[in-house]
C-alpha cells in the first residue's frame, strides 16, 4: 500500500455469503481490541490492522450484491453522504468497507472486480478481499451494511447499522459515533436492530 497517498478516507471492500434481507438481526461486537489481521487488496498489495493503527476510522461491512447497500452507495445514500463529509475532514480518518464471500461463491468479486464496483458507486480508495470471512466472524459481523467506529488504539468504540444517514429510524447514526469518539467523549449505544439490509452466513 501507498504510504504517501493523499487520500485521509481509505475505502476497502471484502466479500461476503448473503442470506437476505429476512434473516434473523444478531448485534456486531463492540468496544474490543481489534486482533491482527493482513489481507489482500485489489491492487495486489496487502493491508493490515497495524497500518490502519494511530487512526481514527469506519469499518463499514458490505456487499455490493446486496440491494440495500446499493441504495446506500447511491447519490444521496448514507455511505456516499458518510464519504463526501469525511473526506473533507483535516483529521487523519479512514473509511474500511468490509463484507466477506467465500471465493467459490458464484457472485464473488475478485480485486478488478471490486476496483470497477468501487469507480462505479463513485467510492475512493482501496478493496480489501475477506475471501474466508475472518474478519466478519472476528467482529461478529453478521449482516451488511454495518458501520463500526475504531479508535487510534485500534479499539472498537461503536458498531451498529450503516444503511441510514440520519438518525430517522431511531438507533445512532455512524456520524454521531465518530464525532464523539474524535472528540473524546463516549459512543452512543446502538440499541435497536435495522429494518435494512443482508445477513451473512457462515
């Protein structure tokens, strides 16, 4: 990976098996220490939990397969509005997306795949390939889109839904989680379940 790139909002993407919308809602982990982790990226190098370290950033899980993600990486989708905001931020923060589908899946996306996928929803940065799910099962990740808010010490602050931008249906919205853990203060606690997305298996 490129150290000296200009972009302060790293985008990465890793795959995932769906079940659908209707599956069962199960919380993803929060405030734990992130485990050391490397992967893939679509350029061919490698990311990993200690290059992301001494940063603020979002771990946002998708699937480009899934309907509700595409509504959220559309003009005025949450994930889009999360981006354009940050991006602009003089903070040192990354954006992390992340889903994970096993590689002998028929809708699996290998590197160029996902760069394209990335350059279409008008996204930046880079793809991160979870082929075995190993993050998702680590964070206890089990549907998309989920947003999880990561301190510089690379403790999990946050973790809740990510396909609203706004807090219109009643748990906290991933800007306000951020804003409070770059300000010191403490996460909001996301205590209901989403009435969007995907779930993951495996």
């Amino acid at each position: 990976m490129n150290r000296k790139s200009p972009l302060r909002l790293l985008t990465a993407v890793a795959l995932s098996s769906l079940t659908g919308c209707g599956a069962m809602y199960s919380a993803p982990k929060t405030n734990f220490d992130v485990q050391a982790w490397k992967l893939a990226t679509a350029d061919g190098d490698t990311l990993s939990s200690e290059t992301l370290k001494g940063r603020v950033g979002v771990v946002v899980w998708v699937d480009p397969t899934c309907a509700d993600v595409q509504d959220a990486t559309a003009s005025e989708g949450a994930l889009r509005l999360l981006e354009s905001r940050w991006m602009q931020d003089s903070r040192n923060i990354w954006l992390l997306y992340v889903s994970s589908r096993d590689a002998k899946d028929g809708s699996f996306m290998d590197g160029p795949m996902l760069k394209g996928w990335l350059k279409d929803q008008k996204l930046r940065g880079q793809a991160v390939i979870d082929d075995k799910g190993m993050l998702a099962k680590q964070w206890g990740v089990g549907r998309v889109p989920t947003a999880s808010v990561v301190d510089a010490a690379g403790h999990v602050r946050w973790s809740g839904p990510a396909e609203a931008a706004n807090d219109i249906f009643g748990y906290p919205d991933v800007s306000d989680a951020l804003d409070s853990v770059l300000q010191g203060k403490p996460a909001p606690v996301s205590a209901k379940p989403p009435t969007k997305g995907c779930g993951i298996s495996g």
